[in-house]
C-alpha cells in the first residue's frame, strides 16, 4: 500500500468517532441506550447523514495541496515522497495518478461503509459501553497533560 493511501486511511480512521457523533447525536450524551443507537444506525437517512459528513472531510483531504510538501520532502530524501508534481498538486492528484476513477470509487465505498455500519449496529451497541470508557481514559489523559503543561 502506497504511503498517500495509507495516510487517507489513517486520516479517516481518525475521523470515524466525530463522524458518528454528527450523523447520530444520541452518541454526544453521556449515557446511551444501546438499542437506541442500533435503531439510529441501522436508519438510513442517518448512513445517508454519516456517508455525506465522510465525503465532505475526504473532500476536503483530497484538496488539500501536497506539491511544494512533495518537493520539501524529496529534498531531504529523494525516493520519498512522489516525482514529476506540479507544486499546486493536491491529494486528490496524487490519488488518481494510478485510479482516474478514485474519487467515484471512494465514494461509493463510503457509502456501502455505512450501510455495513448499520447492518453491524447491534455489535456496535454491544462495543458503545467499552467504546465510552476509552474515550473518557483519553479525556482524562489530556486533561493530565494539559495540567503537567500548565505548571
């Protein structure tokens, strides 16, 4: 897997959690009832919701302006980053140097994405209470940093 793509990936992985609590905001509340959720999830104006939020911030990633980043990089290590960009080149460029069809097609599995994350609700409402503890470890833990920062 080529670094571009896998930088996408990573991106999008990262984004899945603010993505679900914009498309279903039942996950923003302290307490959920998983059922709830999995009735949410499983609704397919909220995949439809969900598929539009992923296809605006991929949007915005894919024009996000990678040449001068690609001629900085190949300058302290030649076979690092693509050859031959125009420096206005974006992401998208990039992306569909090897798939002109790249953008429809990503598209199209973000769309079958959550439709599979609503055929999965019930074992996400199953993972919710886990999933909720992680995310207040991770608050607790910035929080504990930002105090060490402020010191």
């Amino acid at each position: 897997m080529s670094r571009p793509t896998l930088s996408l990936r990573a991106a999008g992985f990262a984004l899945v959690p603010a993505l679900l609590l914009g498309a279903h905001p039942a996950l923003a509340r302290e307490s959920v009832d998983g059922s709830e959720l999995a009735k949410g999830m499983s609704d397919p104006a909220t995949q439809a919701r969900m598929a539009n939020a992923m296809a605006a911030v991929t949007r915005a990633l894919l024009a996000m302006p990678v040449g001068g980043m690609a001629e900085a990089v190949r300058s302290a290590d030649p076979d690092a980053a693509p050859s031959g960009l125009p420096r206005d080149a974006t992401l998208g460029d990039v992306m569909a140097r090897n798939n002109p069809e790249f953008e429809r097609d990503l598209d199209g599995k973000m769309r079958r994405g959550t439709q599979m994350a609503g055929a999965m609700a019930g074992a996400v409402a199953q993972m919710l209470p886990a999933m909720q503890e992680a995310m207040r470890g991770v608050i607790e833990g910035v929080r504990d940093g930002m105090a060490g920062v402020e010191n």
